[in-house]
C-alpha cells in the first residue's frame, strides 16, 4: 500500500465521523500528515477534545518543515497560485515522494497525479 499525506480536510471529516473519510483512513494504513495540516487540526479542536485530537493525530507520521519543503512550496505556489498553507502541505507531500489526499477541488489541481480526491461532499 502507497504512503500518502492526508490534507487538513480529510482529516478533520475522519474527526468528524464523516462515513467516506472513514473508509479512506482505513484504505490507507500508511499516512503521514504535515505539521501545517496538525496545527489547523489542532487550532479547529474544541478544547474538551485536545487530548482526544492529539492522540488521534500520534495515528500519522508527523512531517515539519525543512528548508527543501520551503523551497518547493514557493514553486508550487508560484506555479499553481495556492495559498500559502496548501502550498506547504503539497511540497511536504512532493518533497517525501507522497501523494496528496484531499478533497480540496478549488485549491488543488483535481487532474494532477500526485493528488487524489477520495470523495466529495
């Protein structure tokens, strides 16, 4: 099974009991998530559920950010005019040879291989 990186979206739906998101944690045993995605996870928590979030989170491999991701994200952001956030989380992903799962149509390119769109909602 194929590594991927989960974007904030996918994550926060699998939080939420959102039944697809379910199913795509389960596809993919192997799943990393970067430190952009965990602190808008975290920031979106409701404070009764930080330690129950925090430890739902220690489930993905954490990434940081590293000077080759900070390179990358100005390319992407450059070439595909992403917010600077999504920007991040994609060049994580391109800079650790992962594909992105995300639901995000309008920030990320749909067609692009290194991006997949599980569901919608």
């Amino acid at each position: 099974m194929v590594k991927v990186l989960f974007d904030t979206n996918i994550v926060i739906d699998v939080l939420r009991g959102v039944p697809p998101a379910q199913d795509v944690m389960s596809s993919y045993p192997e799943r990393a998530v970067s430190i952009i995605s965990w602190m808008e996870v975290m920031v979106g928590a409701p404070a009764t559920l930080s330690d129950a979030t925090r430890a739902f989170l220690r489930g993905f491999e954490l990434i940081g950010l590293t000077e080759s991701i900070a390179n990358q994200a100005v390319v992407v952001r450059q070439v595909h005019k992403l917010k600077l956030p999504d920007a991040v989380i994609w060049a994580t992903a391109k800079v650790h040879g992962l594909k992105l799962l995300t639901r995000d149509t309008k920030g990320f390119p749909r067609q692009h291989p290194d991006i997949i769109v599980p569901y919608e909602l």
